[in-house]
C-alpha cells in the first residue's frame, strides 16, 4: 500500500498551523480561529486529548469539548481526510480553511538528543517533516508550551502562542477606570458649561473634544497646587458631551464605612463604587496591601446590617492547591474553606476593632453577628444557583478563566451586587497570563456599562515594610 501524501496547498499563500494539544485543551473552539489558513493535527494529538478527556476539570472538559468538534468535521464531511475537512460548520463560518489529520507514520529526522516516543519531540518531527514537504508555505507550530516554542526555534521551526483567548497583549493598556484631566481642561471643555446642585452632589456638563474619551463610571480627577483638589465620576457621556457629578468625601470621618476611611484617591473613587445601589458589578485590581479586600468588606456589612441593602454577604474564591483539592480536607463545605478564608478573618479583626465602646463582649457579640451574616462558599458548587440580593465577593478573581467568570456573574439574581476582587500579577493557575485571566476579560467587556465600574488601585497602605517589599523584591 502506498504511504498518504501530506497535505498539499491549493493556495500557497495561506499557512499551515499545527496545533499542539495545549491550545486545544485551553480552547476548543481555536479550530475555527485561524480563518483562512489550515490546521494540521498530528496523531499524538488526538492520542493526548484522548488521555485527558476523564475527569470534572476545566481541561477534562475542553478536551471532550474538542473532541465532539472534530468527530462533527469529520462525519459531516463527504471529503476525503488527505485532501483536508472543510472547517466551516454552522455557527462558525468565519473559518475557511481546512483540517489536515495525520493518516501515515511520519519519520522525522530529529536530534538525538530529543528523546523518541515523547509527545512534543514527536509533534516537533511532524512540523519539521511537514516544512521538509512543503518549502513554499508557512507551517507554524501553535503551542502554549514556551519550552516547546523555545525548542521549534532552536530546530529552525516556526513557532508561535496561541494569541486568540488574550483580551490584551499589553496589559498596561488595561482600561484603569481612572483618568488624570489636564491642567487646561476647563479652559478647553468649560466654556459652555452647566452646573446643578442635586442630592448634595454638583453636576457639570461640559462640552470637548476629550468628552468622547470618556467612559460611564470613569473617575476624572484634577490636582492643583495648593488648592482643593477635583474629583468626579462621569455619569453621561456622548460624541462631544460629557456628564460629570462630584463625589462623597469618604476620606471625612463623617462619611466613614463601619469605622474605615479611605486613605487615598483610588480608596475613596472605590468607596463611591461601592456605596453606590446603582452598581450592581464592581472589579478592583491592585497589589497586596492596597485594601480591596478591606474597603468591600466594610461596605458589604454597613449596606447588608445598617441599610438593609442585601440579606448576607458571600464570599467565595477559587482553591488553587499545593497539593490536594478541597475534598481531602474534613468538615462541611465551609469548614473546607477556611484555610483559603484567612483573608476574611484578619479583615474582620480590624473591622471589629474599629468599635471600641463595646469592650470584650461586645467585640464578641458584634463578631457573630457578623459572621452570621458571611457565607463562604465554594467554587465546586456554584453552577446552578441563583442569588436573590446578596452582596457577593469573588476573592483572587485573577485565578478564573473567562468561561468560569461567566458561570459566576450568571449566577446573580435581582437585588445582587457581585464584587470581583485581584491582582493580575499574582495568577496561581498555570493555564492562564495577565492576558487570558477572566479578571482582565471582565474589566475590558463590562467599561463603559451604567451598572458597572472598576478602579486599579495603586499604592498600598498595609505598612511601610510591605509597601518597600513590594518594591524591591
């Protein structure tokens, strides 16, 4: 029987793409990404995916969820497998390109050095047999594996990361929610402006060229040199219009959140967020040390135990273990949280500390309450729920893939708040980066939206040791 031939290029202009199972696992639907060009799947591939389908993980999933496409390629292609599987399928028509599958045994020529039998030396071969057979068309490697990508380049191979599940490829360019105004921004945008008093609050609106800049819920600010500083969150916005409203003071003891004030600008733009009933989604980014958790949590008891705002408080925060999962661990559901929860108790602690004319007992007594009204719940379980107007907390929210951050905010029911608390530089998940985190999607999908708002919190007030660690280590 004659060997298959490789797949040949009607059009040498479009690339070839091998896929490396990671990508797959990641994304499924990064089948129908890559639009014109062509996939080639080798059979280690199918063989990795095939080994990985078992299980409840995101990964497990994934890799069914790529199965189940391929299986629907395949069968409802009259083609033959040698001459490429049309990739367009309904709901994904974007992709014009075919899928190749390996259908013979390719001996590649590989260093000695890569040992035989490997799954990625093995994929290397397949691209390098590839390039061999095809000289005129680009063949890239697609991986997430930077180890792999570092060997295609040191083989002369083309390599690349699979840049589709990425919101951002510079996440300094991450929408911050804040937005410094120039010195000459009254001069250029006041000129017709109108002003009104309501509620205790001054609203502006102005007219400019960088209204159309702005965004709903964007904070705008103005330092000036010795005298009273500017703050406002923009409330309307159009093509050459903006509507700006002054902000509660929460710096003022007299506006203190169950005994805190904040201690700097982005801590009081987050209060206002908050505090705020109009706000049904917040998300805080910033480092350790810079309050997120404090500042939601003080809001969270004073709009759930004196406003009556919300029934309880629920906090939640993915597991991310050393070494087994929660279910090793004894107890109810909350009792095998706790050990990820001891955040919220040293919280807790410098809220209950805040009343001091209670003495002992009543710091006791207010603790109970307080904890009576805190739910802490697992991710494990939260497919299915609905929450009826609850303040909800999703604590290192940087650790969620975006389809894990849909499952959650879902779940909000009428009346709900859901605050998503992180630090993108701190992901403990090896599947994600600043780029692909569910934090980083969330930001970027919900500006702009009158019901949401986001605030990148930047200087730390934790203590002079942790503010100078965060520096220098």
């Amino acid at each position: 029987m004659p060997p298959r031939k490789a797949p040949a290029a009607t059009n040498p202009a479009t690339k070839l793409f091998v896929l490396d199972t990671n990508v797959l696992m990641h994304d499924p639907t990064s089948l129908f990404r890559f639009e014109e060009h062509d996939i080639y799947l080798p059979m280690f591939v199918l063989e990795e995916l095939d080994n990985n389908k078992k299980g409840m993980t995101e990964v497990a999933r994934n890799a069914r969820q790529t199965s189940r496409f391929l299986d629907e390629l395949v069968s409802e292609s009259a083609q033959n497998i040698d001459v490429g599987v049309s990739l367009q399928m309904q709901g994904n028509q974007a992709a014009t390109g075919r899928l190749f599958l390996q259908t013979q045994f390719i001996n590649h020529e590989l260093p000695p050095s890569l040992a035989l039998g490997k799954a990625d030396n093995a994929i290397l071969g397949v691209v390098m047999f590839l390039q061999k057979q095809q000289p005129k068309r680009a063949v890239i490697l697609v991986s997430k594996d930077i180890n792999m990508r570092i060997k295609a380049r040191a083989l002369g191979l083309s390599a690349q990361d699979y840049f589709n599940d990425k919101v951002l490829e510079d996440t300094d360019l991450l929408y911050t929610g804040v937005l410094a105004l120039p010195q000459d921004f009254w001069d250029k945008h006041g000129k017709d402006m109108k002003s009104g008093l309501q509620n205790g609050h001054t609203f502006y609106d102005i007219k400019g060229p960088l209204c159309r800049d702005l965004l709903v819920n964007q904070f705008v600010y103005q330092e000036n040199d010795g005298g009273t500083p500017f703050y406002a969150v923009v409330t309307g916005q159009g093509s050459n219009s903006a509507m700006l409203r002054t902000l509660t003071d929460y710096t003022h003891q007299k506006n203190a959140i169950w005994g805190i004030t904040a201690r700097n600008r982005e801590q009081n733009f987050v209060l206002n967020l908050l505090m705020n009933p109009e706000i049904d989604f917040v998300t805080l980014l910033g480092q350790a040390g810079t309050g997120k958790t404090l500042l939601t949590l003080a809001a969270g008891l004073m709009q759930t135990l004196e406003h009556k705002l919300y029934s309880e408080i629920i906090i939640t925060r993915v597991t991310v273990p050393v070494g087994e999962d929660i279910g090793f661990l004894p107890g109810t559901e909350e009792e095998k949280m706790t050990p990820w929860m001891g955040a919220l108790d040293d919280n807790l602690d410098v809220l209950n500390k805040a009343d001091d004319e209670g003495g002992e007992w009543g710091r006791a007594a207010t603790r109970d309450l307080i904890r009576s009204r805190i739910k802490i719940k697992s991710l494990n379980f939260m497919r299915g729920r609905t929450f009826l107007s609850k303040y909800l907390i999703i604590d290192e929210a940087q650790n969620l893939t975006p389809k894990q951050m849909k499952t959650l905010i879902t779940r909000a029911g009428p009346g709900t708040k859901v605050v998503c608390l992180g630090n993108i530089a701190q992901i403990d998940t090896p599947y994600l980066s600043e780029g692909s985190s569910g934090l980083t999607y969330v930001v970027d999908r919900f500006k702009g939206w009158e019901h949401s708002g986001h605030v990148t919190l930047q200087r730390g007030e934790r203590s002079r040791l942790a503010d100078h660690a965060a520096e220098v280590l």
